[in-house]
C-alpha cells in the first residue's frame, strides 16, 4: 500500500509542477496580461494539493528507502532535499511574488526576472522528479535496470 500511495503522490507532484511549467509558458508566450494574472492564482491554488503530495511522496520514500543502499535509493535520496529545497526556497516565494505582481498588473523587468528564474527551477525539479520516477520503476522491477 505504501508504494502505491508513494506512486500516486509522486504522480500528482510531477503533473502539478508540469501543469504549472507549461501553463506559465504558454501564457507568457501567447496571451494577455489578464490571463497570465489567472494563470498565477491558479498556480497558487494549485499548491494546497501540490505541497500536500510532495509531503506525502516524500515521507512515504523516506520510509520505504531507510534500509537501502542500492544505486537508485542512493540517487533518489540524494535528489530529494535538492528538490524539496528548490520548491521550498526559490519556487513557492516566486510563485506568490509572481501572483502579487500579476494581479496588480506589474508586469515589469523585476516580474520577468523572477519569470525566468522560477522556469528554470520548475524545469530543474522536473527533471531530478522524472529520474527519481526512473528510478523508482528500476527499484520496482517494472523497468529494466541498465548495466
């Protein structure tokens, strides 16, 4: 049960982060200034279930990965405080900066800066939460592991 709710919150996180990457890029490419206001308090909504998921999936890996020392537990682990950090300390501060901006319709160079910042993050934590979920599949047997 444990490893189908890690599979499931680790899901959820990766979609929601995803959701938020592209919906931003979308937005700052292809529409208008009321929509990207939109966007960004969606994404703000958008954290009561991502942060509960991220919680969850990283909780639930902690207590199934104590005990293993393999190469993929060994990565994972080491990803996991680098992504929780990220979101913790450059995208949820950008995402309620980027939101205050927004709907006060500041859409200046400090707004594209902090922009452009939080896309690479996204894009970063994307990243290390799709070699985790490879990872994961390894641990898992569901995917081969390379030699």
């Amino acid at each position: 049960m444990k490893k189908r709710i890690h599979a499931i919150a680790g899901g959820i996180g990766f979609l929601m982060i995803f959701l938020f990457w592209t919906s931003t890029a979308f937005s700052e490419l292809f529409a208008s200034h009321e929509t990207i206001a939109a966007i960004k308090g969606l994404i703000l909504k958008g954290m009561f279930v991502l942060i509960p998921a991220m919680a969850i999936v990283g909780g639930s890996g902690m207590a199934m990965g104590r005990r293993r020392k393999d190469a993929p537990a060994r990565a994972k682990k080491k990803r996991m405080p680098i992504i929780a950090l990220n979101g913790l300390l450059i995208l949820l501060p950008a995402a309620w900066f980027l939101a205050g901006k927004a709907a006060a319709g500041e859409f200046d160079s400090t707004f594209y800066i902090v922009q452009a910042v939080e896309l690479i993050a996204g894009a970063a934590n994307l990243t290390m939460m799709g070699l985790n979920i490879r990872d994961g599949l390894k641990m898992t047997g569901k995917i081969r592991r390379s030699r």
